[in-house]
C-alpha cells in the first residue's frame, strides 16, 4: 500500500493490528505508550512521533520502505519536456 498521509499509516497499523489479534491495549504496551497514542495513530493524527510508529509497524510485523516516486519524476520530466 502506498501511504501518502498519516491517515493512510493508521490504516495500515489499524489493518496490521487486527490481523496481529492484538487490542488498541495490548499494542500500547507492546510500544511502551498509551491507547490513546494507538487510537490516535489509527484515527490519523499528523503528530505522531516516528519512533514509536515505527516500532508499533514492528509489533505488527510491518516494515516501512521508501522508494523514489518514479511515476511523478517522469511526470515532471514529461511536463518540462513540454515547455521547451
């Protein structure tokens, strides 16, 4: 899946967390945080830190992989392409 935002992160770590059988509790302690953190995290809040995002990811057997959007470099390239 491609996450563009932090409600599309929630999204996975709610989808990952319910496959893991976890609650919203049992992911808190796991993470070292609170339910409200995870609840939260899942309901899309833009002000979650990294760290424990990560490692809430790792809890439920997710990874974060970043990679170059090559579709929009070829976009831009085709657009200034255009102008010349």
């Amino acid at each position: 899946m491609r996450v563009a935002n932090a409600a599309d992160m929630g999204v996975l770590l709610r989808d990952g967390r319910t496959r893991q059988g976890m609650t919203q509790a049992q992911l808190a302690e796991a993470v070292g945080t609170s339910r409200a953190w995870v609840v939260a995290v899942e309901s899309g809040s833009p002000n979650a830190r990294l760290d424990l995002v990560l490692r809430a990811l790792q809890w439920v057997d997710l990874v974060v992989d970043v990679s170059p959007d090559v579709a929009s470099a070829q976009l831009d390239r085709l657009i200034g392409d255009g102008d010349g």
